[in-house]
C-alpha cells in the first residue's frame, strides 16, 4: 500500500472519508503525486501544491502551499495568520464542493507549471524528493 493510503487508512470516521475524497480529485489530476512529508500527506507535481493535515476537531484542512497566489474567487480559502497558505476545514464529506476544490487545485497547478516554488528558493534549498 502507498504511504499516503496507509496514513489516510489510519484514520477513522469523517477525517478518513474526507481525506479519501480530496485525495482521490488531486492523484487523478495528470502529474500529481503523493507523498508523507511532515509526517501529513503532501500533493507534489513540480513542487509542494497541497497537504491534507487533519485537525483535532474531527476535520481535516485542504491547504495549497502557495495559497495567497490563488484568486480565491470562491471566499472559501482562509490564510488564518499564514503568509503564503492558505486552506479550508472541512468536517463533513458533503460540505466539500468539488467544483470549488477542482477550481483552486486547476489553478494551483498553473502556477506550478508557469514558476515551481523551488524556482523562488535560495540557492542550496531544496524540496524534498
């Protein structure tokens, strides 16, 4: 099994169906990829696009990596102190809007194509593998 199956499987309940949700639009997307990084499965295509980080509330957060770039036409994408992410809790699998979701995730992997976040680092940094 995927790293990222076995995590999202070590859940139960809400967080896993969500989690199973989300993953499944990002992974059927051309070029994403998964991957356990800090410990929270991580969406990749050139660089870092999104996380799934579950919350001790029972919900689980979609955050984009490079969320104040996104328009954010929809209002859903909260920064909550953050300077460059920006995500939603969701609690429930039918409060997720995939159209929204697909909308963000579409826009985030424009911006990955036209200038990787690895393309804005320091010499000598670099994302994981």
């Amino acid at each position: 099994m995927h790293p990222v199956d076995e995590y999202i499987f070590s859940h139960e309940g809400k967080q896993r169906e969500i989690m199973l949700f989300i993953s499944h639009l990002l992974l059927d997307q051309p070029g994403i990829t998964g991957k356990i990084t800090f410990k929270i499965p991580f969406f990749y295509r050139k660089s870092w696009l999104c996380y799934l980080n579950p919350v001790k509330n029972g919900g689980v957060e979609l955050a984009f990596t490079r969320g104040t770039e996104l328009s954010n036409a929809s209002g859903l994408l909260k920064a909550n102190g953050r300077k460059l992410v920006m995500g939603i809790v969701f609690y429930n699998l039918s409060d997720i809007p995939p159209e929204v979701i697909m909308e963000n995730i579409h826009e985030a992997i424009l911006l990955d194509e036209r200038k990787p976040e690895g393309s804005r680092r320091k010499s000598g940094q670099s994302l994981p593998d």
